[in-house]
C-alpha cells in the first residue's frame, strides 16, 4: 500500500469512527464526503431525513451511527471505493467537525 493509499484509508476509518461517537450531531448531506455520499444516501432509503433552515438535506445522528456501523462491522462499503478517489482532505475536515461536535457550518 502506497503513503498516499494509508493516508486515505486511516482517513476513512478516522470519519466513520468519528460518527460512532455519541457526541456527535446531525449533518447535511453534502457535508458527508463525496465519495461516500451515494452509500449513505442508498442507506438512508425510507428513513426520515429532514431540512435545515437552508434547505439543506439533514441525516440524523442516529442514522448516521447506524451507517457508519454497518460500514465497519457488517456490510462494507456497497461499491469497491478506490482509495485513490477519496479526498483526504475532505475525510479529515469532516472528522474534526464531528470531533469539534458542533453541527454542520451553513457555508456550503
């Protein structure tokens, strides 16, 4: 595995570890990494989403828990995702903001 492949994947594990925390809040889909974006919205068939005051499309905590989850522990990711597609930079500022536990910023 090439720096630039671990550095992507220890990436995508700090994210979906970030939102197992209970701390962690509710987030706006287009603030969840591209490259995961398809997965979680596949999950999120029949589950209750809702809107912020921008419009946004919000994913429940909880549902982003359970997402995460399956991800790690039981299904896997949907699609083979190259590591080389993923956006490190991307992964890691959307983990800092789940570590900062503070909601979704409203600049997106």
């Amino acid at each position: 595995m090439t720096s630039a492949s671990q550095a992507a994947y220890q990436a995508l594990r700090d994210y979906l570890n970030s939102l197992l925390s209970p701390t962690h809040s509710d987030q706006a889909l287009a603030e969840v990494p591209a490259a995961l974006r398809p997965g979680l919205e596949a999950f999120m068939r029949g589950k209750t989403e809702y809107q912020d005051e921008a419009g946004r499309r919000m994913i429940y905590a909880y549902d982003l828990a359970a997402w995460a989850s399956d991800l790690i522990h039981d299904a896997g990711l949907p699609t083979p995702l190259s590591l080389a597609t993923l956006n490190v930079a991307e992964l890691q500022a959307a983990t800092l903001r789940q570590a900062a536990g503070r909601g979704p910023s409203l600049s997106a």
